[in-house]
C-alpha cells in the first residue's frame, strides 16, 4: 500500500497535529478527574480513545491509501484523430433530456477511446481559429481527460465559425503522422453540427485533399432541425445558468422564443446538407446523433485491421485508492459516538440534568 494524499503534505501534518493534540489533550484532562463516575455514563477514557480514532483514521483518509497496480499496454497501428467543433452552436440544447451536442461529444469520445484501446490519439479542435490539442500519443487517459473538460468556445471571443476552417491543421497533422510512421492506420472521426456563422471566412480548404491521409473513420453529427438555445459561456464561471444569458439574436423572426428579459434567443440547427458534403469528400460515413450501439459498432470498426505491437508495449503503474476502507470503521465509530451522546442525554433528563 502507499500513499497519495489528497491534500498537500504540510497541509496534513498540519491537521494531523491539530487533531491528535486536541484528543491527547481531553484524555488528559478526563483521566486527570477524580469524581465519581454516574452509573450509566459511559467511561470518558473510553470516549476520547474512540474519538481519537476516528480523527486519525480521517487524516489517514485525507492522506490518500491505495494499491499500486502494474498493467502491460499494448499498443497497435491504429491512430485516430478526433476533429472537434467546439463553436458556440455546440452548446444548442436540442437533445435529448436538455443535453448539449458537446455533451454528447464528450460521451462518445469517451465510448470510442474504450472500444479502441491502445491505439495512438490526436485531438484537433476549431471555433473561430484551430488547434492541435492533444498530438498523437498512446496515452488513452490523456485524451480522455481532454474529454472530461470540453467545452465550447468562450462566448465573447467568438467570431464566427467555417466548417472547412481546420482542414489546413489536420493536413499538416496527418501528413507529418504518415511520413513518421507510413506503416500505421489512420483514421479520422470528425464531430460537429455542420454549422457555418462566419459570413466573412474566406475559402480556407477542401475536406477532399484529407482523404488520401486517411484509411476510413466517419463523420458524427450533432443536433436537430428544431434546434435549441445556446447558454453564454464566461470564463472562470462555465455556461450562466440563467436564461437572461442565453445568447440572443436581434435578428430573430416575430415570435421567437424569448428570454426572461424579453429578448429574441439565438437558436442553433443543425446543418445537415454541410455534413453531408464533409462525409461526400472525405468519402466517410455520416453519422446523425449517433447511438451507443452505433459508436461501439463504429469503435469495433476501427479496430478490425488493428495490430499488436510487441515492440511497443509498455508497463503503466496505476493507483486504486481503498479510502473505503477506513470510511467504513469512521461510520461505525461515529454510530458509536452518536449512541453513547444519546443515552448521556436520555440520562441527563431522567435525572435533572437539563
């Protein structure tokens, strides 16, 4: 077992001296009275042993017990690049449930990164400029904590988005992965509304000159025709949770649904003829609001010509932690201290004492 505190370490001895001198100081002071103890009150000594307990075992927890643990990874030839759209549009809540379509991205990277295990990632994203997020590694919990904190482009700083804009990015990406490792599979999942704001973009790329890069994957579309609102998102604060600051549109038709203030809101729908001409020219498959079963088919998919790689394995020590364990005996020692308190006060009342 070793530890892995879940606070910073002179932060816990801190407590830890605190706590233990606390209870070291009202033991003395019990074993120090020398009046008669009432019948039916509970020895002291035995009281502030038992809170002492269960102020250690909660340091004990804080300091972060777990069980180290080797896996052997296997990596393979499969590389998969996720281009992701994280304009404002992919904050509409047109799904099911009120979620987000960058909710449902984050869920369905997370479902693929499960069924293609060892296989090298790269995460490209796009608003109003692009990004290499993540190059291309084989360390699957990277792209997968990428995942856990997507979120759509700050509300302010946008300028409008083009469908084509991170062509260029991806080119550079997957050519510069071809001549490193020619022998490997690629494969690219594009995720996005289809949506193109930016009425000044000029012509950037083709999505076509992408596929003699790559060896398949699909196109994931997200969103409906009725569309949905999209919530502000402000740095430091996330999405607004008020309707007020639910992004409006001056522009909007007689009749749009409007916000508490009164304001026409901005609503989000889905382009799919534009994801269709990226699934025609990257010669992919396209995929609307894709199901669990559809990406665990499309996930196993990307793994049919996947190979072992035995010069590529590695070992990876992971921890597991067993705060539980301690957890369980804090939760009989507080039922403990709660019955004891109880019956001193059901004492105290049968005999005047409050």
């Amino acid at each position: 077992m070793t530890l892995r505190p879940f606070v910073q370490t002179p932060t816990l001895i801190l407590l830890a001296v605190v706590v233990v001198s606390l209870c070291i100081a009202g033991y003395i002071l019990v074993t120090r009275e020398k009046q008669l103890r009432p019948a039916g009150k509970e020895n002291p000594v035995i009281a502030w042993i038992r809170r002492f307990l269960i102020s250690a075992l909660m340091v004990f927890t804080l300091a972060g017990p777990a069980i180290q643990a080797e896996e052997i990874e296997v990596n393979s030839n499969i590389e998969i690049v996720f281009a992701i759209d994280r304009t404002g549009s992919m904050a509409a809540e047109d799904l099911s449930d009120g979620r987000t379509r960058i909710d449902a991205v984050k869920d369905d990277i997370s479902a693929l990164l499960d069924a293609t295990a060892g296989s090298r990632y790269a995460v490209v994203t796009w608003d109003s400029t692009t990004r290499v997020e993540l190059p291309f590694t084989t360390d699957g919990s990277a792209a997968r904590s990428f995942a856990d904190v997507l979120h759509q482009e700050i509300t302010e700083f946008s300028t409008g988005s083009s469908s084509t804009r991170p062509v260029n990015t991806l080119y550079d990406l997957l050519t510069s992965a071809a001549e490193q490792r020619p022998e490997n599979i690629r494969y690219l999942i594009v995720m996005s509304d289809g949506e193109s704001t930016d009425s000044n973009a000029t012509y950037e790329a083709s999505w076509s000159e992408l596929a003699p890069l790559i060896d398949g994957g699909a196109v994931l579309g997200y969103g409906t025709e009725q569309g949905g609102p999209m919530r502000v998102f402000v740095p430091g604060q996330g999405l607004s949770g008020t309707t007020e600051q639910y992004m409006t549109d001056p522009s909007a038709p007689a009749g749009a649904p409007t916000n508490e203030a009164g304001e026409p809101l901005a609503i989000s729908r889905i382009d799919a003829d534009s994801l269709r001409q990226i699934s025609d020219e990257l010669r992919l498959e396209l995929l609307i609001n894709p199901s669990g079963s559809e990406i665990a088919t499309l996930g196993s998919g990307l793994m049919d010509q996947a190979e072992s790689l035995p010069d590529r394995t590695g070992t990876r020590h992971r921890y597991r932690y067993v705060t539980w364990i301690p957890a369980v005996v804090i939760a009989l020692l507080l039922v403990w201290e709660v019955t004891s308190d109880a019956k001193e006060l059901s004492r105290m009342r049968r005999t005047g004492g409050i």
